[in-house]
C-alpha cells in the first residue's frame, strides 16, 4: 500500500531493513542469508523474496508480520526471484545458469529448468502463459511454455535480441514484449 521501503542489505550477515516511507523511520530489520540482493513481492504482496546469492537460496517473509516463513535451496547464486502471475516465483540462478521455480502457496521448489547459459532476467507473460529468460552473453531470449500434461515449463525457442539482453516487458495483453540491451543501449 505504499507504506513501506524495504532494502536488502547486500553484505556476509544479510539483513532486510524496513523503513516507513512517511517518516523514513527503520521500523524493522529481518536477518536473511548471505549477500542478499534483490527483494521482490508475490504477485499478491503477501510475501517478500530475498534472493541470498552467497548461500544459493531465497528467504520467503511474511510482509505483515515481518517474520521469516522459510529459507528454500535454490541453484548456485541467485540474484533474484522473479513474480509470475500463475502462483510462482522465477529465480534466476547466474552461476548455476538455471531457474528455480517456487511454488507460492507451498514455499517449494517445484521444478528447475537447466538453461545452458547466465540468465539476466525472467519474466512471466501471464496472458499468453509464457516464460522469458534473457541471455545477455548472446543477445538472445528464450521462451518456455507450460506443459499440463508433464506440469513443467518446456523449452519452445529462441528470439534474437540486442547485446546485453536483460528486463522484460509485456503490454497488458501479452502481444508485444519490450526487451532492453543494456549493452546495445537499445530497447
């Protein structure tokens, strides 16, 4: 409700602060794992995500009681979890060059999708049910889609993107995605 700032502290003992964002007063300081970096919300704000790249796993927070519901294992240096509007969370994985999948409702790594290269970002076409992971080392973007049958995420191709493909962007109805080349400096 746009109350609160909340700041991973990116450092060997991993905390959270959380500020009021009126006052700017530390209201809270939440102990996670190690080199915490981004912090990311559930699609229905429930729950914060830190991403602890030094401990290979993802500290789930209960956002109204601050407290830590669990630390789930996820692949080698996560940098962060990513929110999907089906129910999971997608972690990208730089060093295991992989993606956790984590159930929302269940706090469980359902699936991880080995991917063959440092992924820079995942996001999730809700409208047309499909993941995107950009590949920044070979300005390329890959798409999975899910299988019901296999309930997984399937690799279903590869775009051509510009260098140093990174975020992700769809338009409200999933049509267009906007990728940006950081190292193109282009869009």
């Amino acid at each position: 409700l746009g109350t609160e700032i909340w700041v991973p502290q990116m450092d060997m003992d991993g905390k959270v602060l959380v500020y009021n964002a009126s006052t700017y007063a530390l209201m809270n300081t939440i102990t996670v794992g190690m080199m915490p970096a981004e912090l990311t919300f559930s699609s229905d704000g429930t729950k914060a995500y830190v991403a602890n790249g030094d401990d290979d796993t993802v500290t789930i927070i209960n956002v109204a009681t601050k407290a830590v519901i669990t630390t789930v294992a996820v692949g080698n240096n996560p940098v962060g979890a990513w929110t999907g509007s089906n129910g999971q969370m997608f972690v990208d994985n730089e060093d295991g060059q992989s993606i956790s999948v984590i159930n929302v409702a269940t706090n469980v790594v359902d699936q991880t999708i080995a991917l063959g290269f440092m992924p820079g970002i995942a996001a999730h076409n809700g409208t047309k049910n499909e993941l995107w992971v950009t590949d920044p080392m070979n300005a390329k973007v890959h798409y999975y889609t899910w299988d019901a049958g296999m309930s997984m995420w399937m690799d279903a191709g590869v775009i051509n993107a510009g260098d140093g493909a990174h975020a992700v962007a769809f338009t409200t109805d999933g049509n267009t995605a906007y990728v940006t080349n950081q190292s193109a400096k282009s869009v």
